[in-house]
C-alpha cells in the first residue's frame, strides 16, 4: 500500500517545474541591467536611472571602525540614495569607473550580485518585485586607501 503511494508522490514531484537555482537569461539579463542602473546611475549622477533600481524600503548599510576601534554603521534609505544621486556627487569621468558586476546566486525571485567599483565593493540582494528585478538590501565595503 506505502509503494504506490511513494511512486505517485515522485511521478508527481517529478512533473512540477524546478524552482531551484536555475534562472532564465531574461533573469540573469535583468539582474545586471538592475545592477548597472544602480552603479552606473551613480557615476552619471541620474537619479531616475538609480530609482528605476531601487525597491522604495531599500536598506543600504556600510560598517566600519571609528578611532576607539568600535563598529559604527551608515545607513542609507532608497529614497536619500536617489537624492545624493541627483546631486552628482559620485560623478567620475568615465575612464576612472570601475563597473564590474558579477551575479552570485539565483534562487526563484532572489539573487545576490556583487558589483567590484572604483572605491567599494557593493553585495545587492535583489528580488523580483511586480515583474521587475529591483535592489532591496546593500551592504558595501570601503576599498583600502592606497599608501
């Protein structure tokens, strides 16, 4: 009686779509085109380029050490992001930008992306929200200053 019972189970299990890390490159596509309206709309100082980016409750978080050796952390809302975009303050010519973007993982309506840029490095979780890929959650890390 129990072996029909798993044998169904598993015909079953095994006509259902996987959902497992696989993605389509329409995904993967979205997934960068997200990542560079995020740095790139940095570097050119346009807002509406890092707001089509960006889900409205992004957290982006930076820790650090202070001068007594204390974890500090900066946060940063989507909605402050867009603003200091606007202002053109991470504006660089284009020669000194560094844009790589590299995509980590995929699971079903998640993906971790890392973007290696001119003085961090950005780790992005982005979902897909509504249809569209957009950047939840930043966690950057400050490149050494050279000697």
């Amino acid at each position: 009686m129990l072996r029909p019972l798993v044998v169904a189970t598993l015909a079953l299990a095994l006509t259902f779509p996987r959902l497992g890390a696989q993605t389509s490159s329409q995904d993967s596509t979205a997934i960068r085109a997200t990542a560079h309206d995020y740095i790139d709309g940095w570097y050119e100082g346009d807002g509406a380029r890092m707001e089509r980016a960006l889900h409205p409750h992004l957290a982006k978080r930076l820790v650090y050490e202070d001068q007594q050796g204390h974890s500090r952390l900066v946060d940063l809302t989507a909605l402050e992001l867009v603003q200091t975009t606007r202002t053109g303050v991470g504006k660089i010519p284009p020669a000194e930008r560094r844009d790589s973007v590299t995509i980590l993982d995929v699971f079903g309506n998640a993906a971790i992306v890392r973007i290696d840029a001119t003085t961090w490095v950005d780790f992005l979780q982005e979902v897909k929200w509504n249809g569209r890929w957009a950047i939840v959650n930043v966690v950057w890390v400050n490149r050494p200053k050279a000697l």
